[in-house]
C-alpha cells in the first residue's frame, strides 16, 4: 500500500464519520420538531366535557364484542 492509498482512505473514513454525524445531527432535530408539533396539535384538543353524563359511563371497557 502506497502513501497516498493510505491517505485516500484515511479522508474517506473522516469524511464519513463527519457525514454520519450530520445525518444523526438533522434526525435528532427532526424528531424534536415532531415532539413539538405533536405536543402543540394535543394543546390545541378541546378538553372533553363529560358533565352531561351519567357517571356510571366510561368506566368500563367491554372487550367481548
């Protein structure tokens, strides 16, 4: 292996890595830009009033269908 063999492939390794966290970098802030937004989307929910039931409603889950 000739030096500038050694040198290509040393450049290509950094480069890669520099890349590789880069895209880890972009895929962390998307991901806190997707909390964001999720978290804003459940504020914006209306709150759900349930003074017009019965309180016996919404106790129970009947899971045979």
């Amino acid at each position: 292996m000739d030096v500038a063999s050694i040198a290509k492939l040393s450049t290509s390794i950094a480069e890669t890595g520099t890349r590789q966290d880069v895209a880890l970098a972009v895929f962390k802030k998307s991901q806190q830009v997707q909390e964001a937004t999720a978290t804003q989307l459940l504020d914006a929910l209306p709150s759900v009033q349930s003074a017009n039931l019965p309180a016996h409603l919404g106790n129970k889950i009947n899971t045979t269908a």
